[in-house]
C-alpha cells in the first residue's frame, strides 16, 4: 500500500509546505498532496518508501508546531 494518511497538521498548512517536507526529508512522493483541515494524502512510488517515510516522520517532525503522524491510508470500507 504505497498511499499515506497525514495527520495532526495545523490548520494552516499548505500543499507546498508537505512537499517541502518531503523533499527535505528526500522521500519521493507522486502526485499532489491532498490537503484537508488537519490531515492530508500522498502517494509514495512504493511500498519501500513509504515505509521509509512512515518511520523518518511519524511522531518526529514538527510542522506549524504540531507533531505530525504518518501512516498507511485505509479506505473507508475497511475501518
């Protein structure tokens, strides 16, 4: 499952503030972030990376002040 779930975002965070993130943090995403009030989607190129991105950001990185979460996106359905 290569789609990630970003939670615990302030309110003002933008697109281009995850994408800066990432880029930082050289994790590879495709796509756009989809960016609603307080958490977001991405989609990684892969099941390695987003592994990687899971365990370089999750509960690590401060974003708006906020630490932020990362981890698998699951659909609606298998909640």
């Amino acid at each position: 499952m290569n789609k990630l779930y970003i939670g615990n975002l302030g309110e003002s965070v933008s697109p281009l503030d995850l994408e800066s993130l990432f880029k930082e943090s050289k994790i590879p995403f495709s796509g756009q972030f989809l960016v609603k009030t307080g958490y977001a989607f991405v989609d990684c190129p892969d099941e390695n990376w987003a592994m990687k991105a899971i365990e370089a950001l999750s509960g690590k990185v401060e974003l708006h002040g906020k630490l932020i979460e990362v981890e698998h996106s699951v659909p609606k359905r298998q909640r």
